[in-house]
C-alpha cells in the first residue's frame, strides 16, 4: 500500500470513525431532546456496529499482511484493540452527554485510545519489521521458537 493511501486509511479508521462514533450522541440529542432511548441507542448501538466493520475489514488486513492466514494472536490483539476503542467510543459519548461530569474520566478516554493504537499496531504491523516478542504474531503455532 502506498504512503499517501495508508495514512488516509489510517486516519479513516483510526481518527475520523472513531471521534464520529464518540461524537454521534450529538446531533442525536439536538435532534430528539426529550427522546432517551435515541441517546441511548447512539451510545450503545453505533460503538458495536462500528466494531463489526472493523473486525470484517481488520481480519483482512491481518490475511494481507500475513500471506493469507490468520494467526491467533493476532487475532487476539485485534480483538482487544477493538473493545479498547469501543470503550473509548462509549466513554466519550458518556461523558459529552452527562452534565458535570468528572474531569478525570477524559485521561481514562486518552489511555483506552492509546492502547487501542498500541494493541492494532501489534495485529497489524508489517512483517518485514521484527518485533522481540516472545511469541511470532505470524506463526500459527503458538510454541517458542
């Protein structure tokens, strides 16, 4: 993949899909003000559609750069990475929704979407570059080597 297409799918999927997610409650709450169930949906419900299309479209990435298989721990790290956003997702909803909310529940919002980067990163990282780990994220086998 070129430079200039991946850093637009990156900020595709990395930066703008998940602030519209988080930020959807929004115009939701402009909207339908007196309707909860609408906010509530937009809290709930866009994070898990938003995390289906990215295990569709993170599970070919992981075939892409694994030669067509899918190794379980990259699976795996794919997976968390996945609710970590979801949680961010929901997080941020939450607290542009509640009125008074604390203040310091904005870091956790910044630690689960650092970890998100962290966690996607080892799923889909480029096998040309090695990484010292105790197991290969690109060996089926889930021995030591």
């Amino acid at each position: 993949m070129g430079g200039r297409r991946l850093l637009r799918t990156m900020i595709a999927w990395d930066v703008v899909l998940p602030f519209s997610v988080a930020l959807a409650p929004i115009p939701v709450k402009l909207a339908f003000p007196k309707i909860d169930v609408a906010e509530l949906a937009a809290v709930l419900a866009l994070p898990m559609i938003a995390a289906l299309l990215r295990a569709v479209r993170g599970a070919g990435q992981i075939r892409e750069v694994c030669g067509g298989t899918s190794p379980p721990m990259r699976q795996m790290a794919l997976g968390v990475a996945i609710v970590l956003l979801m949680l961010f997702e929901s997080l941020v909803a939450i607290l542009v929704l509640v009125a008074n909310a604390p203040k310091y529940l904005w870091a956790f919002a910044a630690l689960f979407y650092a970890c998100y980067f962290a966690t996607s990163w080892l799923a889909l990282r480029s096998n040309s570059r090695p990484i010292n780990l105790y197991e290969s994220f690109c060996d089926d086998r889930l021995t030591p080597r």
